[in-house]
C-alpha cells in the first residue's frame, strides 16, 4: 500500500502543506469547506497511521471532569451530553464522571485531580454543602451548574443555573390555578438555600399568595430516580389517599409518580395532576405528556463551557449566570 | 491554615508514607480499608491542594475514547455510564464522545486519534462499513459493542454483542405466539450482516418456521429517536391500519410507536401490540411497561473495557465476546 505524505495529502487537496498541517492540529484558522476536502482526501489516503501524520506536533490539552451526581439520570445525561457538544475544536479533553446521588462528587473531584491531574470541573446536579469543603485550597476553575455557586466559599467557583424559587412558584401556581388545594411536593432533602430549598420556597410563595395552607406531611423526600419516586409515591398516596395534585422536583420523579398512580388505579391527569421539572425529551412522549419546567439544556451546557475555558485558559474570574426557564403546558396536569 | 505533608496524612492514618504514595498513585496494592482511611484523612487535612501532593508523581494515563452514535439515545447512554463505571482506578483516562446518527463516528475516530492522541476506542452503536475503512491503518485497539466486528479487516478490532439473530427471533416469535400475523418491524437499514440485518433475518426465521408471510411494505425504517418513530408510525399506519403488532428495533422506537398510536386512538396492547429492544430503565416505567429484548448492558460494559485494557497495556490479541440477552415479558404484548 502507497504511504501518502503530507504533501502527497497537500497536492490531491489542491491547499498548501502548512494548511494540512492546520487541519491536523485543528486550528481554527482553516475554512470549513477547506477543512472537510483535506480531511476528506485523508480519508480516502488512509493517512492517519503513516509516520509523517504520527510526527507531526499536537496538542496536549489539559484534561476537564464534567462530574454528574446521579445516574441513569435521563436531565444529566442530556446535559453532559450538550455539554460535549460544545467542546469540540478545544484543545481540552473532557472526561465525563457518574457517581451515585448519595456518594461524594468532591471526593471524586479530589481523586481525579491527583489520578488523571484534571485541571477544571463542571459540577452537575447536587448541592453545595459541607462536603464540598475538600475543594477549597485546589486552585483548578469549577462551574457548579443547575446550582448557584455564588455564597460558595472557593475562590475560582463560577455556576450557571436557572431561577429556581421563581420557577417552583410557577410550578406551584400552575396546580393553584387548576383549582387543585391538597397538593404535595415530591423533592430532594433541603439544605440551606439550594437548588431544592429554593424550588420549595418559591412553592411557598405561591401557596402563601393564594391563602392556601401546606401540610407539611405533604411535602416527600425522594431519590430523584423512577424507581425511587414510584416506591415513594406508593407508599404516600396510601396515606394520604385525597391528594389531587403533585409538584415533583424532576421529570424523571414525576414518571416514577404516575407509574405508581396507575398502578393503584388512579389515572393522571383525571383523577390527579402531576408537574414536572427540567424538560427532557421523554417528557413530550410519555403517556400523559408532562406538564414541566424546562430548563435550557443548551443555553446552561454553551456557558458552563464558555465560563470554564475563560478561567482556564484567560484566566478570567469565575461568572454566575442566571438562565430563563419555562413552564410548558401539556397533559398530566388539569 | 496548616499545610500538611505526606509524613502527617501517613502518621494522622497509621499507614506509611508508601502506602499513603499508592493510594496518591491509585496503586492496586492497597486494601479497600486501608485506602478510605488514607482518602478519609486526605479529605479531612484539605491534601488536595498542598506542594506535597502536586509534587508527587502522578500516573499519565492514555486517553481512551467512548464513540456513541445516536445522540439522546437512552440505551447507549446507560451503556457508556456502565463502562465508565468499570474504569475506576485505571491508569488511562476515558473520554465520552456523542455523533449524530447520520454522522461518521470512524472520522470522529481519526480525529480524536489526531486533536487529543487517543490510543484505545470503544464504540457504541452503529455499524462496521465502508466508511470505517479509515480506521485501517490504525494501531490503536479498538472495541465494537452491540454489533460483531469478527468479520471486520482491521487488525486491533474487537467485539461484544448478543446475539442478535436468536434474539430478533425470540422477539418475532412472542407476537406469533400471541396469535398475531399481520406484524410490523420498524428498524434502522440494513447493512450487509449488520445488528439490524441479523435482527430483521430473526424475525424472518421466526415467520417462515410459523407459515406466516411478511408483507415487505410493513418493514419500516426510522430513525432511533422517539420523535423519529413518531412520526414513522403515524405515516405508518395512516397506511396500513390492519397491523395489529410491530417489532420494534429499539424500546426508544417502541415508546415513539405507543405514543403515536395513543394519539392516533389506539391502545397498547388492546388494539397493537408492541415488543421493544434494548431494555431500557425507562420501558419499567412507561404506560404500558414495555416487553422487551434485555441486552446485558453490565455485561458488555464490563467485557468491553476488559477487552481493551487487555489490548491496550497487556499487547493481547482482540477477542470477540457473545453474552446472553433475554426475552423481557411485561405490558405491551398480548
């Protein structure tokens, strides 16, 4: 088999060397239509394995964690995955880390920090709390996303996250003005102001305008899985069996809830109304379609990235974003 | 604050510096007691960011990537979760890389091998064509999951799979059983000998055994999203109304199809029935829950990462690993 040069790739290309080289090392001063015949004719080349491709200089980027507390956690997942989608064309490689929603992210920060000498974070999903003291004297930039960083005490802690108290109170106002009283609330434990603490006060605010009461046995702690969620569910709705209406701090607990409804025979919306938080893709195909407020998957993955690589590499201070969330209206509540 | 050393962490955990050094190191020579001990007084000392931890010598692993093709594609999603749960306290880094289903994931091979010097793939989905002749010249070892490479020309290529003929036949076999004849299948094309083609073969063998001939036109092609075989469906029986069952390729095109006939006034099982693939968490959940072909996703997970570290560090040769799947009996069928 004929071993193609870099110039051999040049010629058939019909672009110079030093525009070859460019395309090899991603550079982003090559046009895009230039870009895609050189690494077309690389390809029909097989150029990748031969010793002039091997020897020419790349780059070593630095290693990024995009750590996800959670897993099979359909919102993460889509969010690391937008995430990835932004980091191409970066000399940063991006690692992606589960650990389970009761384990430690910081500990796993820790370790990838001394294992794989990751330079920079993005936290996503869980909280910030006492655990996350470990994290004080690294010097590598983190974005805490869904979540606020800004009372954290690091000093290179930058977040991107939505409004939460205001959108738990359009969750809360949604069930309200469906004409629903006995409404309960199925969240994460709540710590301090959190993601979870604001979602509930913001539920308050909602409950409180309205002169409604809360029963505070009315508000369930959760894993925020389906199958958490369904158990969960089961065993509230035997006990509090007159409950017409449910806010679920996720989509993926507002599916395991109404799995458990009609499994005890109660059909959703009908008979009770669930709203969902985050807005992923199954909940436009679930049946009922999921009533939810989504998040902007896209708009939290391009500035966690863009606010990361700026501290990372310009040295910029740490940012915190507040992105708009929707309510969407569809089926499961009425 | 008080800086500590190695020598405190050693002496605060009552180990030796040694061993405090491999736990650093991620060695496998320390006990599981042993090593949450020394991470415990770590954490508690704030080690992370001190001059005697950065000084140490830390491990530079390889860069392994994860290729899944098909984005927002739940089944691969848990597939890569698995296998990154099966790298910790590996050496090599693993990188997850998502491309469009209609895109080339052997061109986001070259590329990676190039922009970030990835030395090991594993890929997730899809198939082996032409357009992987790119992949030829690379010495990189590289593991296929889901789909057999046994055939494939490349010298490093290995594979984990079920078996997706017995399978596809299993999945047939469960609609004939439950007396239907007038029986969909709605998949990705078929390639050659690909999943897809061996799937479709299954189906077949199934049909011929039972005397009952398939109409070509009921074999539908879609894309592997829900929002894909939605539409798909509902073209689909707009057209062919009669169909009282579909083999669905995937549980995501399964949840498509069920939606779209929900909307279209039909109900699963009461009017179709649909039998999914995969065995996603999701299908546990949706309305009805969904029976399905169970593909072992730790068990591929495992093998594959297995496979390539075998490749990878120990020189060894590609195998080619068939693990079991198994029919899934729930809600969707009757």
């Amino acid at each position: 088999m004929k071993i193609y040069t870099i110039k051999d790739i040049a010629r058939k290309a019909g672009v110079s060397v030093t525009t070859v080289s460019r395309v090899l090392n991603k550079r982003p001063d090559v046009n895009q239509a230039t870009r895609e015949k050189v690494e077309r004719v690389m390809a029909e080349c097989r150029f990748v394995g031969n010793a002039n491709a091997r020897g020419l200089k790349q780059p070593d980027g630095d290693l990024i964690a995009i750590i996800l507390r959670g897993r099979e956690n359909p919102f993460l997942n889509s969010l690391a995955e937008a995430m990835l989608a932004h980091t191409h064309g970066l000399k940063a490689s991006f690692l992606t880390e589960f650990v389970d929603e009761q384990a430690d992210e910081f500990q796993a920060a820790v370790r990838l920090s001394h294992e794989k000498r990751v330079k920079g974070f993005i936290f996503v999903g869980g909280r910030i709390d006492e655990r996350a003291d470990v994290l004080q004297d690294m010097d590598a930039p983190m974005v805490f996303t869904t979540i606020s960083a800004e009372k954290a005490a690091f000093p290179r802690a930058a977040s991107v996250y939505i409004d939460d108290r205001a959108m738990g109170r359009a969750a809360m106002q949604t069930l309200l003005d469906a004409g629903h009283t006995r409404i309960a609330i199925f969240g994460g434990i709540r710590v301090g102001d959190d993601g979870f603490a604001k979602r509930y006060a913001g539920a308050m605010d909602a409950l409180k305008d309205a002169g409604v009461p809360f029963d505070e046995e009315r508000f369930v702690q959760t894993r925020f899985s389906m199958s958490g969620a369904y158990d969960t569910a089961q065993a509230f709705f035997s006990a509090k069996p007159d409950t017409t209406a449910v806010f679920a701090m996720s989509d993926t607990i507002a599916m395991g809830i109404i799995r458990a409804l009609t499994d005890m025979g109660k059909s959703v919306p009908a008979d009770v109304s669930v709203i969902g938080y985050d807005g992923i893709e199954m909940g436009k195909f679930f049946i009922p379609r999921l009533t939810t407020i989504e998040q902007p998957v896209d708009d939290i993955a391009r500035e966690s990235v863009q606010i990361l690589m700026d501290m990372l590499e310009d040295n910029k201070p740490p940012r915190h974003i507040v992105v708009d969330a929707k309510l969407v209206t569809r089926e499961s509540v009425r």
